[in-house]
C-alpha cells in the first residue's frame, strides 16, 4: 500500500489514447470543490478488471512539488479510472475543461497515478464478497452457459431476455451470475420510472447533455410465471440465493407492484426459499408494505443524500416526495425487512458534516441496517453545477465518514452488495420489531 513518503505521480494521455506519467509533477484529487493531495490512506493500487479513461476536453492538473503550485498540461489530457465492483472511490481527478468539452459519460471516474511502476487510485475496497469478480471464468464458458440456458427454457421470454441481452449483449454481472449459477438473480420488471434521475444508466432524459445512457431499458413485462421458473431454477443451483427486482436496466420496479406482489406470492406459496430483494427509491410506502407481508426479505433505497434538498435535485421525482421515501423505510424496517441504503457516494459531498447528520438521523429515526457505499456515476462537474447553492461543509474522507457513522449508528454495517438475508436472519429482524 502507498505510505506518507510514496506520492503518485500524475497520469496523463495523447491524443491517440497512450497513456503516460509526468516524472516531476505529483497526482491531485478532487473532493467537491477542492483540490489536495490524496492522504495515503485514500489510495490502494488499481484493481484488478479495472479500467483507464482519457478524458476528452479535460487537461491533465498536477502539483509541482518543488514550489507547491498546480500546473497545467495544455498539450495532454486527463486520465480517471473506473474501479472494479467493491470498491468506493475517495477522489476525483483534478482537470480543467476545455470551452465546449463534452459532459462525460455515466462511469465512476477516479483519480489515479502512478508510483513506481504500477497504478494507484483514489479508492477503498469495501466489500470483500467476489459476486462480480470473474477473473478465472473464460467468457467463452459464460457464452456457452447462456446459450444453454436459453435452450433449456425456449420458451421463457424473460430468460431469453436475460441470457440474450444482458449477457450476451451488454455482459451484466447479475445476469452472467445467474447462467453460471452462482450468487444474485436479476429481475427487471418495469419499462417506466417516476423519477428523472440526472444520472439514469437507462433513460436519457430531455434535457440531458449526457451523449448516450450505457444500456437500454426494458421493453416488455414479463409474465409472473416466467420469472417465478427463472427463479426456482437458480434456487436449485445456489445454497444461498439472492433474487433481486430493480436492475440498471429498467425504471422503477414498484410502478410494477401488482406483477411484484405476485411474484413473491407464487414463489413463497410453492416452497420457494432465499432472499428476495427490492432495489427501488421507495416511493410507494404502501405497496412496499404489501410486498413486506408477502414474503419480501429485504429493501434496498437507492439515495444520493438524506438531506430533501439534495436528493431532490438528483432524483427530480414525479410524484412522490422525500417523505414518501422516509415511510417506506419505516414500512420496511417495522416489518423485520432488512434494510440496505444504496448511497451513491460522492466524494467531497457525501463525506460532510451536514451529511453525515442527516445521515444519522434517517438511520436512528427510520430504522436502517446497512450501507452500501456505491459510486454515483456522473460527471462530476455536471453534478457539482447540479448542487450549486446548497451548503457543504468540509469533508472529513470515507475513513473518517465511516467512522463517524460507525460511532453514532453501532449496530450498521457497510458493504457494497445486497447481503444474503437467511430466513432465520428474517424471523429475527421481524420480532425485534414486533
């Protein structure tokens, strides 16, 4: 790991994409509005099944260590690395934009130099679980078991859709997962959202300067009985399986409430064991509570803040309100749900006093169990503009973040996947709400 005497340097790319480091300037981070140097306790080497951006229009920022001033590369650009799942960033890269630049596309972008001869970037692996590692898996095997799972069920829609499009298309993780058996089903249900997420990976929203979304979104509802086959036939392959509605792929799953209700009935009623999982913005604290009864396992809130202002922002609902969010938690939570926040972390703005306060309070109050610190991929001057006007106090880093909540909040645990819930686990959580 980096120590206190071992600083990166900076990294930067031509215009034909070779990528190259600056022997006599050092690598900066962005945090909100500021630019630093990382502390070594913010960096790790890259990832393996990481990857490198240039970033076009950006101009590469280092420090010169001799007199302590930024300098500006004119002739090269910036480059970021998108990290591997688990792993959380804790800085952007440090960049001036070129008049007319393009806004970047929907990745997690973060800063990374070089220290002797390998990379370092600003993130923390936060999960140890290797639900989406597949280094030692030939993609070739992943191929094959698609196709054979598509012949096995020739006429399930939705496993043809998944198998299809999501492994062989777009090469989803959770997809890949269920044709090799292991670990999270994916169920996509809905076609449409309530919310007009700025950072939607499926939808581009009217007036986005973002050039293209990195997936297209569901087009067809499956059919009940589809997704309960698709769901015993992974339960007959993984000891522990999670099953999981709300994918990047779709809008918001409970727009489907009635489909969803089924399903977890279907399933249940027929012997069906495992965590079944919701990924969703809780809008509907009603239907939330109809599918807890049901059979539900576990909820997972995607928030980029608990403040009403900031998430606002970000999410633009349709027709629903914060508060809407807050009851469904408490839906949930009441319940003996296990309760998971998918908080899309951003450097520099997650990590500050107000959020962390807010933080706090909607934990304590609405009951949470689990934080699952995800990127929130943006451009992080899109979203930096997005939030202008709102106070942001100084960050105190993810260490410090996690800390922090850790002291206020004992019993919650982090993470960055959806915990395998045991029935057990469910009777437990239940009672000590009841």
């Amino acid at each position: 790991m980096a120590t206190s005497h071992a600083r990166p340097r900076m990294l930067l790319a031509d215009a034909q994409g070779q990528i190259f480091d600056d022997p006599d300037l050092l690598m900066l981070c962005r945090k909100g509005h500021e630019w630093t140097l990382p502390r070594p306790d913010e960096l790790m080497p890259l990832p393996p099944e990481s990857e490198l951006f240039l970033l076009p229009g950006r101009r590469a920022v280092g420090l010169d260590p001799e007199t302590g001033e930024t300098v500006v590369d004119e002739e090269a650009f910036a480059v970021a690395a998108f990290v591997a799942p688990a792993h959380t960033l804790t800085g952007h890269p440090v960049y001036t934009t070129d008049e007319g630049a393009p806004t970047l596309p929907l990745f997690a972008y973060a800063a990374v130099g070089m220290i002797g001869d390998r990379f370092y970037v600003c993130a923390k692996k936060v999960d140890e679980d290797p639900r989406q590692v597949f280094t030692g898996i030939p993609q070739k095997k992943i191929c094959k078991s698609a196709k054979e799972l598509m012949a096995k069920f020739p006429k399930n829609r939705f496993i043809q859709h998944l198998m299809q499009n999501c492994v062989l298309k777009y090469g989803c993780p959770a997809a890949k997962n269920l044709a090799i058996g292991r670990y999270e089903a994916p169920i996509p249900t809905s076609r449409v959202c309530n919310a007009r997420c700025v950072g939607c990976i499926s939808h581009k929203n009217e007036d986005s300067t973002i050039c293209a979304t990195p997936q297209d979104r569901l087009t067809f509802r499956p059919s009940a009985d589809d997704i309960v086959e698709m769901m015993f036939y992974h339960l007959g392959n993984e000891a522990q399986p999670i099953f999981s509605f709300g994918q990047g792929c779709e809008g918001e799953p409970l727009t489907e409430a009635p489909l969803l209700l089924e399903v977890v009935k279907k399933f249940r009623e027929k012997g069906g064991t495992g965590t079944i999982n919701l990924n969703s913005n809780a809008s509907m604290p009603d239907a939330v509570a109809q599918l807890a009864d049901a059979g539900l396992s576990s909820l997972r809130v995607s928030l980029n803040s608990a403040r009403p202002d900031v998430y606002l922002r970000y999410y633009r609902p349709k027709n629903y309100e914060f508060a809407d969010v807050r009851r469904s938690i408490r839906e949930a939570s009441s319940r003996g749900l296990f309760v998971s926040l998918n908080l899309l972390y951003f450097p520099g703005i997650t990590d500050c006093e107000e959020e962390i306060e807010a933080l706090v309070e909607l934990i304590n109050t609405c009951g949470v169990n689990f934080i699952q610190l995800r990127n929130l991929n943006i451009d992080p001057e899109l979203y930096m503009d997005l939030m202008d006007g709102i106070a942001f106090g100084p960050s105190v880093g993810l260490v410090n973040f996690r800390k922090r909540l850790k002291k206020y909040c004992p019993e919650l645990k982090f993470g960055y996947f959806n915990p395998y819930v045991s029935e057990a686990e469910a009777q437990e959580e239940k009672e000590g709400g009841e």
